[in-house]
C-alpha cells in the first residue's frame, strides 16, 4: 500500500482536461455570539470530466452544500482553489464571475421554494436569457419552447404559474431554468430528495438523458447512496468538512476502503426483512467518528490515530484513494 503525504486526492490523470477542477478548497464561518468558528469545509479536492458525475455524499452537516455554493462562488471560500473551464473562479472580480454563471448553474433541493410563485414559467424561463443576453428578444419565445421540451413539459405551459404544477413538474421547470444559458456543469443539490420515488426515478432519467444529449458534467450531492450509485461515475465521501474517499463508483461501493464509508452502507437498509435482520445481527458496534480522528481506536490501515496532524491520503488502486490522520514517523 502506498501512502502520500498531503497529497491531492486524484491520482489518475482525466482522459480529458476536466471542466472543473478543485484544489484544497476550504470554508471556515467566523464565530457568532460566543460560538466558535466553523470549518465547514476542509481541504477538499476533486475533478469532474467533461460529461461525467461526481457524486458527493455523507451525512447532513458533512459540508456537501456549502461545497457545492463555493465552488459556485455563492459562499466565499477562506482559501483553495476552484477552476472552471481552466479560470481561476477564487480570484475572479464580481462581475467576470456573473459573466462565468452562464457557465455554471444550480439545480435546488427543493422545487417548491426556488420558483418565484409571482412569476410565470415563461418569465421564469426568460429571466435568464434577459440576464445573460444569451438568445436575441425575437428569439426567446423560441429557446423557452426549446427548454420545456427538453424536460418534458408541453410548450403552453408558459402561462402558468408554480403552484399549478406538481413537485415533479417543478423540478423540470428547475431543471430547463438551469439549462437556458447552455451551461457547461450544474451542481444538483439533493434534486430529488423532495420528491416521492416513482418522480425521483424520472428526474434522475431526465438528467442522464440530458447529460447524453447535452454533454453536460454534473456535481450531485446527496445523502442517498442508492441513488448515488446510479448516476454518478465517480464518488467522493465526505465526513466533517473532508473528503475521506474518493473513487470510481464501482470501487467506493465495491470495495470500500474507510470506515466511515462502510459505516454510510451498512446504514442502507436491505428491502428482504430476513436479510435485512442478518445484517443488523451481524454489524459490529457503532464506531463514533469525531474531527481530529476518525475513529477512537486504530485506524483502517491498523495505524493509530493522531490527535492533530495533516490527513494522509493512502492509494488503494488506480484513481482509489482514503484520507487517514496518523503519526508521521507511522507512515
């Protein structure tokens, strides 16, 4: 097993110049009445090729969203790197990085707050294209027909408003908004977790197809490893801020090489209640993960966790890698 200190996790070089390349990307909050500062993301590194998914996943609170708003530069970052198409976004003046949105958008959680009620689809739809003059005037009636045939929805919808259509249907109007300017990567975050389960099936076929039809390279964020597993290419696991695995998508869930990874699938239940009791049966006790370490007792690799000190990313095959916090003479 090879192990790199402070290396940047992605050991294999892309087929492709990636769209979208993140180096050591960190947000600290400053302290608010007392409490202390928060690290909400720290040193995370990763790439997306062209037309790939990454998908980035743990628990609530692991700073998956507050990943996903700075690399879009709604969320300032305290230090790092975020580059788009090659530019560098960190370091960017306001307006050129309005000007770089058309290059990047943001599909939400939840469809029923990120429309405004007050506006129709159509103008909901054309807002963009005003914003980013992207599409002549005589020719945005044209692109917004465009845009709802992309997702499925029939062009004389463009006279009504949010609360006349499903959660569903929304997140299609979501989805064709994000689209108007022909961006090249869209962060969705947890874009179907709001929905029942025959409508999330649909919205994440609609992403794939247009991801094939569109060439379009996707940062999705969630908390469903079995949704994960279908669309994305790669994976990275977060926990407390960091990323402690990063992998294909085949490897991470085939061979899990963190705990905490392994922890996040045997959280999955088994739909056989038979297997599903075998397994519970079968786990070993809770291990508490905490900053600092991740583990109380010996690590994965049977190093013991160091109390400070710079996570080690260990190498478990081509472009498979974990971070681990152990003693520097250990390694």
């Amino acid at each position: 097993m090879m192990v790199v200190a402070n290396a940047v996790p992605d050991a294999r070089a892309p087929a492709a110049e990636p769209v979208l390349r993140v180096r050591d990307l960190s947000v600290v909050f400053p302290p608010r009445r007392g409490a202390p500062a928060v690290r909400a993301v720290d040193g995370v590194s990763f790439e997306i090729a062209p037309g790939q998914t990454l998908g980035l996943v743990g628990e609530s609170g692991s700073g998956k969203t507050t990943t996903g708003r700075a690399i879009l530069q709604l969320q300032p970052a305290s230090g790092g790197s975020v580059q788009l198409l090659g530019r560098e976004l960190t370091t960017m003046a306001r307006g050129e990085v309005r000007r770089m949105r058309r290059h990047m958008q943001f599909v939400l959680q939840n469809p029923y707050s990120s429309l405004n009620p007050r506006m129709t689809v159509g103008r909901i739809l054309t807002e963009p294209l005003l914003v980013h003059r992207s599409v002549p005037k005589d020719r945005m009636a044209e692109r917004v027909a465009q845009l709802l045939g992309f997702v499925g929805l029939e062009p004389d919808v463009v006279q009504r408003y949010p609360h006349a259509f499903s959660g569903g249907q929304r997140q299609r109007i979501v989805i064709a908004r994000a689209l108007a300017v022909n961006p090249d990567f869209v962060v969705c975050d947890e874009p179907v977790s709001a929905l029942d389960v025959r409508t999330q099936a649909q919205i994440v076929a609609l992403l794939h197809d247009l991801q094939q039809r569109l060439g379009l390279s996707y940062l999705f964020i969630a908390h469903d490893l079995a949704m994960v597993r279908n669309v994305a290419h790669r994976v990275a696991v977060m926990f407390s801020g960091q990323v402690v695995e990063l992998g294909d998508t085949a490897q991470v869930f085939g061979q899990p090489g963190h705990p905490y990874t392994q922890a996040l699938l045997d959280a999955v239940p088994i739909p056989d209640p038979a297997r599903q009791r075998a397994k519970l049966a079968a786990s070993p006790p809770d291990v508490e993960f905490r900053r600092g370490a991740a583990a109380a007792g010996p690590c994965c690799f049977g190093e013991d966790h160091a109390r400070t000190g710079t996570p080690h990313w260990h190498w478990l095959g081509d472009g498979h890698g974990v971070s681990c916090r152990f003693r520097p003479e250990s390694g």
